[in-house]
C-alpha cells in the first residue's frame, strides 16, 4: 500500500471534501433517484439511469477520499530541511531554454494545482527536482519535449 503525504491543509481539504460528499452529496443523489423512480417504468427511465451513475461516481469518490485519507501521513512543514527539495519545498527554478524563473511547491498528487504553483512529487518534473540542490542543472524529459532546468532556491 503506497503511502501518501499531505500537507495539514491538504489533509483538511480531502477531508471535509468526503465529509461534504457523504452527507449532502449522497443527500442530493438519493433526491434525485427517488424523484426518477416516482416517474414511472424504471427499463426506460434515462434520469433514474443517470441518477444511478451518479451515484456510483460519488460513491467512487468517497472510497477514493477515504483511501488516501486512512493511507496519509500529514507533514509538519517545520520539519522540512531546505537544503534539498522534498516534499512541501518551495522551488525557484530557472527554464534555461526560454530564460525563465517558476515558482513550485512540491506536493501529492492529491493537493496537485498548477494554478496554485503546487506540482506533484510524481509529475515529471516533480520527480527531477525531488532530492536535489539549490544551484544543481539538470533535464527533465516531459510530453513536449526536453526542460533544462535549474534550480535557483529552495525554500520552506
């Protein structure tokens, strides 16, 4: 079983994403199909199948939640050593071939958000900054091509 990292904060969030799912969500769902079933013919009653599909996306979500929940180990950022990039590291990198500084903080996969600066451990280039040092340049292979990369800073 792989064990999974979180952040307090990405910990709360799953959390109360499964909470919310298993009270309101299976609410609504269980609305929803007991208004289809009262039309009538269940064989061809097309919003009594999508209800019931719906429920099982939601039901598949909330076993995923809490897998990863019951799997995780949550990470006190205090802990962290900043002379490597681990796990919850902010990295300041510099994308050689275009001349550009990013701005990443390493996290799981399940608090991923690119939006938010936040890149997965598991990501291709999550994984080439994993373990290394502030000044070390290296490659990263990724669906567009190849990154030469360097990290500038690391950072709690």
């Amino acid at each position: 079983m792989k064990k999974n990292y979180l952040s307090r904060e990405g910990y709360e969030k799953l959390d109360n994403e499964l909470r919310d799912l298993k009270t309101r969500g299976r609410k609504e769902i269980a609305e929803e199909i007991s208004e289809a079933r009262a039309k009538g013919d269940l064989s061809e009653n097309a919003e009594y199948d999508a209800a019931k599909e719906a429920q099982g996306h939601l039901e598949k979500r909330i076993a995923e939640l809490e897998n990863t929940l019951a799997t995780s180990t949550i990470i006190d950022e205090k802990d962290i050593d900043t002379s490597k990039a681990y796990l919850l590291s902010t990295i300041t990198i510099l994308n050689k071939k275009v001349n550009k500084e990013m701005k990443y903080t390493l996290v799981s996969k399940d608090e991923a958000d690119f939006k938010q600066g936040k890149i997965s451990v598991d990501s291709p280039i999550g994984k080439g900054i994993l373990g290394r040092e502030a000044g070390e340049e290296f490659t990263v292979k990724v669906p567009a091509g190849q990154l030469e990369l360097k990290i500038l800073k690391i950072e709690r």
